[in-house]
C-alpha cells in the first residue's frame, strides 16, 4: 500500500486557464475527500464522495469547480476559468468508510500558483 | 469555514518539556480528532476521541474532551524536536456524512 497518492505535486498556470488534479486513494477506501489549505490555514473541505456518489459539496466549490469520482476509485478535481484567489494547497483524503473509522489518510497535496 | 479555533496559535518550548494545545468548537459532534502537519511528511492523523469520551492516551500524547464547554485539549509529553509541527483539531459534526471540519491549528516548535 503506498498512501493516497496526488498529481501533479505543483501547477503554476495563468489566470483563466483550467487546470485538473488528480487523486489516487488507497485502494480500499471507499471515502475520498477534498480540502482546500492557504497559508497559515486548516484544511477547509469541498466535497465528499462515498464511492461514486459525491455526497456533499461546499459553499467554496463554485460553479468553476467540479469534482468526479467515476467508478468509485481516483478521483480528479477541475478548477475552471482560474482567478488568483484559487492558489492555494489542494489536499485529497481517504477513509475506509466501514463502521465508524473516521480516520483520514491525507495525500502530499497539490500547489496551484496562479499567476 | 473553520470549525475549531486552537489556542495558542504559536508555542515555543524547550526539548523534554510537555506542551499542551487547546482547540474549541461550535457545534455537536460524533468525534474530535488531531492532526499533525510538517513539511515532511505532510497532514498525519494522530489520535480520535469520540464524544463519549473523555479522555485518551497514545503515546506521549493524552487528550481530553469536554463536550459542555465544547472544548479539548492536546498534551504532548517530553517533547523531541521532531515534534515541531503545526497542529490541528478536526471535528466530525453529527450527521455531518464524515465531513471533518478543521481548526486553525497551533504551531509548535521546539527547541533542541
């Protein structure tokens, strides 16, 4: 098992251009989360997937934001038409989701510059 | 938006001493869990305590919960400087599908 692995690890891109990170959990969570972190900040959560099935979404994730998780297992993260205000640490998560292990893993995470 | 609010959000000590973190919330949760973050090896889980509960051990490290004033505190005891790290309460809301809601964390250094 190598842990919840992210790609790409940096992303500098220009304003308005889209950009896509991709998630890999570990392989038999069924729970995969997204978090958003700046600077001397937590993590501040986006969206939920159990399995396919994305459960809950911020009030963060805009319209330019969206999320998929096809067949239950990676998942990727697009961010549309980039405004500087969207650089920050991207941070995928996994949990086993049986029972109540609540328990995160957390990927390396992805930085977005936006210039 | 932030669940917890630690305290204090810096803290610097001396190798072997203990430091000790405190994080407060808002709302009714199913549990209250500690994270750490370094640079090394990124948001590591270290211990859960559900709301039932009032006190855990695990290691060097001892946490408490105190639901009526919705509050818990971190004990790290004999501190190494590996310890130097920024750390962070997360709390699962009741009903709250899992969704784990971060605080603003407590940066720790210590020092050798």
């Amino acid at each position: 098992d190598t842990g919840v692995s992210q790609d790409p690890r940096h992303k500098i891109t220009k304003r308005g251009q889209n950009v896509t990170f991709r998630c890999d959990p570990i392989s038999e969570h069924n729970r995969l989360y997204w978090y958003r972190q700046t600077l001397g900040q937590g993590p501040e959560f986006l969206t939920y997937f159990q399995n396919e099935a994305q459960l809950e979404k911020s009030r963060l994730l805009s319209d330019r934001f969206s999320a998929e998780r096809p067949k239950g297992s990676f998942s990727t993260l697009e961010i549309q038409r980039t405004e500087q205000g969207d650089s920050a640490m991207y941070l995928c998560a996994s949990s086993l989701g049986r029972g109540n292990s609540y328990e995160q893993y957390f990927g390396p995470g992805t930085r977005l510059t936006v210039t | 938006s932030q669940q917890g609010e630690e305290d204090p959000q810096a803290l610097s000590i001396q190798e072997g001493e203990n430091a000790t973190m405190n994080c407060s919330y808002k709302t009714s949760i199913n549990n209250l869990q500690w994270y750490r973050q370094n640079s090394g090896r990124g948001l590591v889980h270290l211990i859960l305590i559900r709301s039932n509960e009032r006190e855990k051990h695990s290691g060097r490290l001892r946490v408490t919960l105190d639901t009526s004033k919705k509050s818990s505190s971190l004990l790290i005891t004999a501190s190494r400087a590996a310890d130097t790290a920024s750390y962070f309460c997360a709390t699962v809301e009741i009903g709250g599908y899992q969704k784990v809601t971060f605080g603003t964390g407590t940066k720790l250094q210590v020092i050798p």
